[in-house]
C-alpha cells in the first residue's frame, strides 16, 4: 500500500516533470531510517544509554539467578531429611522466589523495550524535521524513507549521510 503510494508520487512528479520540460526536473531523494539509527551521534547515546540499562540489570538478573540456585541446591539436598510440611514450605518458598524472578525478568524486558522505542521514536522524529529542512533549502520535491518496499533506487539519491551530518551538527551546537 504504501510503496503503491510512493509509486504514484513518484509517476505524477516524473509526468509533471516531462511535461513542464527537463529544466524543471524535480529533485528526488531517499533517506535510510536504519542507518540514521545507527550512523548518528544521537542514535550511538542512545545505543550507548540501552547498553548501560542492560548492564545495570544483568547483574541483578545474575544475583537473583544465583539466589534461585542455591535455593533450589539447598531443597534438593534437605528433600530426604525435611518432613513432608517444611519440604511443602520450602518447595512454596522457592516457587514464590521463581515468580518473582519471572516478574522481573518481564518488567526489564518491558522497561527495555519501552526506552528503546522513545529514543528510537525521538531520532526518527529529528531525522524527519532534518529531513525536511534539508528538502526545503536545496529545493527537493520528494524525499521518500528508504525501505525494504523500495524496488530500485539509484545510490545517487540516497542523502542518508547528509542528513546524519546535519543531525550530528545540531546537536554540536547545542
């Protein structure tokens, strides 16, 4: 659907071009989202802040792991001397230690998931209104995201370094 759209944008500026004469040609560019991602300074902090939160995290993972272990070690070795009630106590004890493990293992997740998404949607929001600024000053009349969908693209037209340029030189300026 949408590269269908694109396709029509593209066709109608190609035939207004044809008809208006090549003087009038309009100018057209792509912009790779992935590489904006990855080649920017703000997507490298924001790479870099994720890989902080997850180290943060592993090692509390790790320490609730070792707990869980040494509990569930404990149990296994005590199985044969505990009456059937402390073996139940037990047994409760280490499943309720599980679900919390659980529980927390899915709230990293979502926490992790939730910041990615903000700081990916943060970048992709600055690469747009780059995008457009840099539309509007050199006079271009289609700048398409570069995407799977895209069937062929002349390398040519591909202005992702020049955007990532621009994004890094505004945030030196701040």
């Amino acid at each position: 659907m949408k590269s269908g759209i694109i396709g029509l944008l593209v066709s109608l500026l190609m035939l207004g071009a044809t008809s208006a004469g090549a003087a009038d040609a309009p100018k057209i560019g792509t912009v790779d989202i992935q590489k904006v991602l990855f080649n920017s300074e703000a997507g490298k902090t924001a790479k870099e802040q994720l890989a902080g939160k997850i180290a943060k995290h592993e090692s509390e993972k790790n320490s609730r792991e070792d707990d869980l272990k040494k509990l569930k070690a404990d149990l296994e070795k005590q199985n044969i001397l505990l009456n059937e009630t402390a073996r139940n106590a037990k047994e409760k004890d280490y499943q309720q230690k599980l679900k919390e493990y659980q529980r927390f293992i899915k709230d990293v997740n979502d926490e992790l998931q939730a910041k990615d998404e903000e700081l990916k949607n943060k970048i992709i929001e600055e690469a747009f209104k780059t995008t457009q600024e840099y539309g509007k000053k050199n006079g271009f009349s289609l700048i398409v995201a570069k995407s799977e969908m895209l069937m062929y693209m002349d390398e040519n037209i591909d202005l992702t370094d020049e955007i990532v340029k621009q994004m890094n030189s505004k945030k030196d300026k701040k």
